[in-house]
C-alpha cells in the first residue's frame, strides 16, 4: 500500500474514494491531498455516508436505534453532502454529479 505523499501530484486520471471520510482523521484535509493528485480533466469519486440522512431516517421511523447507534458509531468523521460539495468546491474541482442512494452519497468531480 502506498501513502498519500508517495504518490506524486497530476498523475491520477480517476480516484474512488468508497467511505471517504469515515476512514480518515478529522485533521487531516482529505479533499485537499486527494485533489492534488488529480491530472486536468481527472475524476474524482467520493462514496460516504450522510449524516444528515441517516437521523431523518431514525426520526422517520425508518432506522432502530440500533442501527442508528451502528451506523454512526463506527465512523471516525462524518461530513454531510452539503459539506462535502463545499470542500469540493473549494478545492476548485467541478461538480458533474451528486446524488443520494438510501443514506449514502456520491459525489463525481473533475479538475478542470
């Protein structure tokens, strides 16, 4: 496996990044090291879990607490569409496409 920093930057044509942020840190800026990677035109994906979708599900009546409990508790960061798209944005990276499929989305940008 590589790190991060070992893969040089403008080399990566796509990157699917599945439970984006549920696998990082909170300190570290995921999007930001994730972007550089990217070559003009490069397609970044980004898969995760909202939060903000799965407590309308519970208070729905659609989740137990249970699974409520296990779908928060086991993410070291949770980051909701909204949020992600901004830290996209910022990033200067298009957004071609953002969807929510049950409680996950994803997210397809491009560096322009």
């Amino acid at each position: 496996s590589y790190k991060i920093n070992d893969i040089p930057k403008n080399c990566c044509e796509h990157i699917i990044c599945s439970d984006a942020f549920s696998s990082v840190s909170p300190d570290f800026d995921f999007i930001k090291d994730i972007s550089n990677l990217l070559r003009k035109n490069g397609m970044l994906v980004i898969k995760d879990i909202d939060p903000m979708t799965v407590c309308r599900s519970y208070c729905e009546g659609l989740f137990d607490s249970d699974q409520l409990s296990n779908t928060l508790t086991t993410k070291r960061r949770l980051v909701s569409l909204s949020d992600c798209i901004r830290m996209v944005r910022e990033n200067n990276l298009q957004i071609d496409k953002a969807s929510i499929n049950g409680v996950s989305y994803e997210i397809v940008a491009s560096r322009k």
